[in-house]
C-alpha cells in the first residue's frame, strides 16, 4: 500500500510540475511514479503467485 501511495505522490508532482511548464519536476515525477508502479504491480504478481489456488 505504501509503494502505491508513494507512486500516487510522485504523479501528482509530474502532474504538477506539467501543470506549471516546469519540464524537469515534471519529468522526474512522472518517472518516479512509473518506477514505483512497477515494483507495486510486482510484488502484486508474487502475492497472486503465493496465494493462488491452483499452485503447486
């Protein structure tokens, strides 16, 4: 949850920062929040496998 609010955090300043023509903050928060979104989509993908059904 808290690798997900931090993406959240991140977008909004990318949000922000295109908000205001400010390409740097802009750029960073937007990659920051893709990264972090990343990670959060991974370790969903290790929960699904440890918690699945069907797993061997």
């Amino acid at each position: 949850m808290a690798v997900d609010a931090a993406a959240t955090g991140a977008g909004l300043v990318g949000l922000l920062g295109a908000w205001h023509r400010r390409p740097v903050p802009a750029a960073v928060g937007s990659g920051v929040a893709m990264l972090l979104l990343l990670g959060y989509w991974e370790l969903m993908a290790r929960y699904y496998e440890m918690h699945w059904p069907g797993r061997k």
